[in-house]
C-alpha cells in the first residue's frame, strides 16, 4: 500500500491560554525507557529529534510523560512538538496525541486529538492548549501509533503552569472579538466553514479534520494585524473543499416548493462586505449546483446510509471526539458556536421560526463563547444557544442542578422545600417539618425575593437559559417533574447562606439561614414521598374504571397491551388520557372509522436547508369500532409523541371532545448536537416539523382543546386533577 503522509497542525497560538507566572513544571522531554512495544530510535543524545516504528498491526506504540503534584484547581497546560514526519502503512492505523488529567482516581480532563488526518497545511512548531479549571492532581501525555505506523518527533516541550487568565489573553481574543468589524469578519467565516463543511464533497472524500482546519485558521486569524486576513484563509478553505472550483458548476438542484425550501435564506452571501464578488459567485454556486455525496459529518433519512436508522430521526451528525472538557479552549468554543449555528442553518425545520434573528445571532454570542472562561460560563453560553432556537423539546439540555449551579454560578443545592410558579408569582406547596420551623414557610406561602433578588428576576435569569416559545410552558418546565428536578427548589448558596422573602396570610417576612448538609437529606426525603399529579393512574396501572360505564384510559402507565373489545364492554364514556408519554406505540384504531391524513411532517434532507413534506394517514380496524362518547385530556405536559396521538385523535374520532388546556407544542422526533467539551449538557432540537393536514403549525402553539380548563393555585399546590374532575362530570 502507498504510504500516506499526513500532517495536521495544532498551532494553537501560544498566548491564547496565558498564566500568572507560578510554573509547576517547564522543559523538554526526555526520552530515554519512554517507548512500549515499538522500535526506538534516538539520533543524538535524549533531546534530539525521536522516531519510533510500529511495525505490527495489532500493537500499540507510545511515548508517555507523567505529571504528579498536589491538587491544581486553575491552570493550563501546553505542548509544543514538531511533526517532523509521519507515516501509516494501512487504512486501520492511527497516530494521536492523548492528554488526561486525573484527580482521585477519576479523569475529569480526557482529550484524545488524531494526528492522522489528511494534509492541511505545512507543519513548523505546534503547540497544544489545555484549560485546567477542575481539580487535577496528575496530568499524563501519550504520543501513540495505532497499527503499522511510523512517527518522528523533535523539540518537544511541556509548560505546566497554575493562575488565572492574564490581560494578554485578554488583548489577543476577548479584547479583539468586542471590536464590530472584527466580529462580523469572524461570524462569515463561521457561515463559509459550516457551508462548505454540508456542501464540499473533498472534505469528506479526503476525511479531513475541518474541525482542526477551523482551529489553525483561528490562530492564524487572531494572531495577525492584518485587517482583512479572513480572505486569505477562506480561500485555503474554498481551495480544500473545492480543489476545481470548475467543477462546483455541475447540473442545477431540482426545483423545490415553498413549502420545501421555507427554511432557505442564503442572503448573507451577498450582504455583506467582507467576502469579494468571486468568492460570493463561488458560494452561491455550491448551494445552486449542490450533488449529494456520502458527507463524513451527517446522514439523513432519506439517504441509503447506514449511519442511520428510522429510530435516529430524520438527521444524525457525526463529530470529531475532541475531549470532555469542561472548559474547551477559545478556538474550541468558537468551533462549537459555529458547529452549532450551521446545522441549526441546514438541518432545524423549524429554523424559519427564528429566521429573523439567527442571521444576526451568531455575531451576538460570538464574545459570549470567547469570554467562557470557566466551567460555568460555558454551560451558560450552550444554555443561551441552546434557549435561541425557542424548542421545547431541548427545553433543559441537562438537569435542573446543572442549569441552577451553571445560571447563578455557583452552589445551588436543593433545598426540602417545593415551590410552583403560577402567572409569575411563586407559591410553597410543600415544606419539611424541620425547613418549616427553621424559615416559618408554609403551605401558600408566597415567594417575593430570594437571596435579595426579586423573585421576578430570578425566574428572568432562570428563562434566558430555557428554550421554549410560551409563557405557560416556561412555567411548567420551571415547575419540574421527577426526572430533571425542579428548579425552583435549588437555590444559590452566598457565604454559606441563603435569604429568604416570602408573604404568609399577607405578613411579610425576612428570613436568612445558614445552608446545612442535613437539609439535602431532608430534601431527597420530600422528593422521595412527594405523589407525583398522576398518581392514581400509576396505582391503577393505567387503565381505570371510573363507574360502570366510564372507563379511563392512560397509556404512559400500561404494563401490557389489552384486549380492547373485552374491556370495552358496556363502556359508554372513554377517558384517554394524553398527558403523559405512552410507555410503547399503542394502536387506536377501534377509534376510527375511515381511513384520513392526520399529520404533515417536514423533514431535513440530503440537499443542506430544504425539507420533504411527508404525510401519514390513520387505517380503521375493520373488525371493531367503538361507538361509546370519547374525551381526550391534554395540558403543556403533552410534548412529543403524545401530541401525534392526539392529532391522530382529533382527525379520526367524530365527535371526540378535547379538554384541559393547549398542549407543549413541540413535536417531532428527537435530533442530537455533539457538544464540544463537557458532556452533561445534551443538546438536540425537534427534528421533524409537524402540521396539521391544511398546513395549520403546531410548533409553540400545541394542540388546543375544545374546552379550556385553566392552570389553578388548587391544581398546582394540592395535586387536584381538575382537568380528569371536568372530564367526568361531562
């Protein structure tokens, strides 16, 4: 087989990451008994220049070193190395560099970067940055080659230094990204990269590393005077991805209807002046002449691809694992602003919604993502992203103790009391015993400040960081439910207190107490013996007989299908309860009598921005249909697949009568975000757009019913089901 060189450049700009001067350990390596199972070869002398072969398939080779001191909290490593030469004998061999950082046994720093991708640039000294802000106690360096595979390496040395961020940091990234012009200059080259990232066949072809290419064109970028130096490097970028520009120029896409291209909006390629009329041309005739190719970062469902199955949606992606992190550094959150705005551009069908704002929105964040210097202010600026695209269904990308501690920045422990908030204001429902005589809160009580804090700002703060398009459905996702928590109930600790402002029987009261381990106990006891608002459908396990001729049905709580004629006998009135996520797909055809479209949905395709509109229909079951009255319950908490059911219902059941209040309004299926760094933030977005069958949206609207029943203080702080009381008494 051809040996394939292949150099990738990390260049990582030296002053990018730059630390107060407490250095733990600086100097080059030695590399005398540093290489396992492979053959070294040193030249002259343990600093010089090192080449190690791995001759074996199977083996692995690497040269390590190894850091050991006590606890470093805030820091920064960096590794400078030059690649003097690489080689790989066969398509399964790997050259990669892996740091990771331990503490106590555990590996809150893993970062695992592949040397091997195809050529990029030509290769001097490169250097590789690492944000320590988690306590380590251990920092290792692995040069490894994976099967047959060659290596030579010079000039390697490491910095390992403790501090914060200094002014030169400042000057060299933050300081340049609030300049505008420089700003906007950085958020086209955002929109070219993630262009020719959906549109470039050579890049997948040639499996480059474009998250990498991006990184080396930040450096180069942020480290030059020139004013313009965007040009240069989007040229490299068009010459990577298109190396015979001529050849763009193939047979035009097929024309789409409104209805498939409603998400197109290419007008920042000619509005703006930071790219020259040739390069606009270019652009413009990669989206116009665009020919589907097997792309290395996405499959969709209407692609013979076998990346993907129908139960991954309409669209996967498929990202280099750089690291887990929780602070990537500067080029790397930029990488994922922009990772994150393009397949939001090309693969959200919604995208039209926010049309109007997220042209302009990836300028805005840009200084967020540079200015995320800590573990926290990363979190929050993946929640504001996160919270843009206005999608209930990636509502809280993380747990409720994640999104209180990232938002206020601190400790937010949860505290043995349960608040619920009602058109903005914020009741108790439920308190400990020993919380209640410790605050003098009770049942009712009615939340004004805390920590001194409005309780009107708190939930502000909290709802920046939320995504969804209604009022009613920010309130409910602020409520909580038993998988995410409730946010509500933790609350940020200052100088180990927390204060306290609340009404009981219109006294008011100023109450501040020191935070105590046992009130978490006591916390985790309330959640524990907290009734959940459908309790008694659990305890019925989904299905119960109202009275002789009512029967409530609640598939959320099913343990096994039913014969649906035996326990429909005698039944007059059905109660289907569509307030919970069934717990399998349930066939209700012995509800409908003819065969009808229900639903419209619009999905992502192959062609980058367009969508098919695709319609499904309900089928009647021939041998039995129910003729009894049927009434359907749906509230905010029907999201998702519950709302499909429902639109089955309101299309296929004559007469059905819908009560309760608008449902969630976000539906489709379910698409991830790989997030760059730390991985307890999951972000995803709806992946299919869901109409009516006269086009009529559903997204941030819901379903709404025929009779409305309104969210009540009595529903909220005492578990009274008003919405299954009303059902009944109809």
């Amino acid at each position: 087989m051809t040996i394939r060189y292949s150099i990738i450049f990390f260049l990582a700009f030296i002053n990018q990451i730059c630390f107060s001067q407490q250095v733990i350990f600086e100097g080059p390596w030695e590399y005398k008994d540093q290489v396992r199972n492979g053959t070294l070869h040193t030249t002259s002398g343990n600093h010089e220049p090192i080449e190690w072969t791995n001759k074996n398939a199977p083996d692995t080779t690497y040269i390590t070193k190894t850091f050991r001191f006590k606890d470093l909290e805030k820091g920064g490593m960096t590794l400078r190395f030059r690649i003097d030469s690489m080689a790989l004998f066969d398509t399964t061999s790997n050259i990669s560099v892996i740091i990771i950082g331990t503490h106590n046994k555990t590996f809150p720093i893993y970062v695992n970067l592949p040397l091997s991708k195809s050529a990029m640039y030509p290769s001097t000294e490169q250097a590789i940055n690492i944000v320590v802000d988690t306590p380590v106690d251990s920092m290792a360096i692995h040069f490894m080659l994976t099967g047959r595979s060659a290596m030579r390496l010079s000039k390697v040395h490491s910095t390992l230094t403790q501090g914060e961020y200094t002014k030169e940091w400042q000057r060299q990234y933050a300081q340049r990204v609030e300049d505008p012009s420089f700003r906007k200059q950085l958020a086209v080259m955002g929109k070219v990269w993630g262009l020719l990232k959906y549109h470039g066949p050579n890049i997948s072809n040639d499996d480059m590393d474009w998250d990498q290419v991006l990184i080396h064109s930040l450096d180069s970028l942020f480290g030059s005077n020139t004013k313009n130096n965007s040009k240069g490097i989007i040229d490299r970028w068009l010459q990577l991805a298109y190396p015979d520009t001529a050849a763009i120029v193939g047979k035009t896409i097929r024309t789409f209807t409104d209805a498939e291209r409603i998400n197109i909006d290419d007008a920042w390629i000619e509005q703006n002046d930071v790219l020259d009329g040739q390069t606009r041309s270019l652009l413009s005739k990669a989206r116009n002449h665009y020919q589907p190719f097997a792309n290395k970062y996405v499959a969709t469902w209407d692609a013979a691809d076998e990346r993907i199955s129908p139960r991954d949606g309409a669209a996967q992606f498929f990202e280099e694992k750089r690291h887990g992190n929780p602070v990537p550094t500067a080029n790397e959150r930029i990488l994922m602003l922009f990772r994150y705005w393009n397949i939001i551009q090309y693969y959200y069908p919604y995208k039209y919604t926010v049309a109007d704002k997220w042209d302009t929105i990836l300028e805005q964040m840009i200084p967020v993502f540079v200015n995320a210097t800590t573990g926290n202010a990363y979190g929050r600026a993946l929640l504001r992203l996160n919270a843009a695209i206005n999608d209930a269904h990636t509502a809280l990308p993380c747990r409720a103790s994640t999104v209180t501690s990232t938002v206020f920045n601190g400790f937010t422990p949860m505290m043995p009391v349960k608040l619920r908030v009602l058109n903005g204001e914020v009741y108790v429902k439920q308190v400990s015993p020993a919380f209640q005589a410790a605050t003098g809160l009770q049942k009712g009580s009615r939340i004004l400040k805390i920590n001194n804090r409005p309780i009107a700002a708190h939930i502000a703060l909290l709802a920046e960081h939320i995504s969804t398009g209604r009022d009613d459905v920010l309130e409910h996702i602020i409520n909580g439910n038993e998988v995410q928590g409730e946010l509500l109930s933790y609350m940020p600790v200052v100088n180990d207190s927390i204060r306290l402002v609340y009404l009981t029987d219109s006294v008011q009261q100023d109450v501040g107490f020191r935070f105590d381990p046992s009130m978490f106990a006591d916390a985790m006891k309330l959640m524990k013996d907290a009734k959940k608002p459908s309790h008694f459908a659990a305890a019925h396990k989904g299905v119960w007989r109202v009275n002789d001729t009512t029967l409530y049905l609640n598939s959320g709580y099913w343990e096994k299908q039913f014969d649906d004629v035996g326990l429909l006998k005698n039944v007059k009135k059905l109660i289907i309860d569509m307030r919970d996520r069934p717990k399998a797909n349930y066939n209700w055809n012995f509800l409908f009598k003819e065969q009808e479209e229900f639903v419209r949905f619009s999905m992502p395709i192959r062609v980058p921005g367009y969508v098919k509109v695709v319609p499904q229909a309900i089928s009647p079951n021939k041998d039995y249909l129910f003729s009894g009255k049927v009434v359907v319950l749906v509230s905010e908490n029907s999201k998702s697949y519950p709302e499909t059911v429902t639109m089955q219902l309101k299309a296929g059941v004559e007469d059905a009568v819908f009560i309760g209040r608008n449902t969630c309004g976000s539906n489709g299926n379910v698409t991830w975000i790989p997030v760059v760094g730390v991985n307890k933030y999951k972000l995803a977005f709806s992946g299919a757009r869901v109409m009516f069958p006269n086009g009529t949206e559903t997204q941030n609207v819901g379903i709404a019913p025929d009779i409305e029943v309104k969210r009540t203080l009595e529903e909220l702080l005492r578990d009274q089901d008003v919405i299954l009381k009303q059902a009944i008494s109809l």
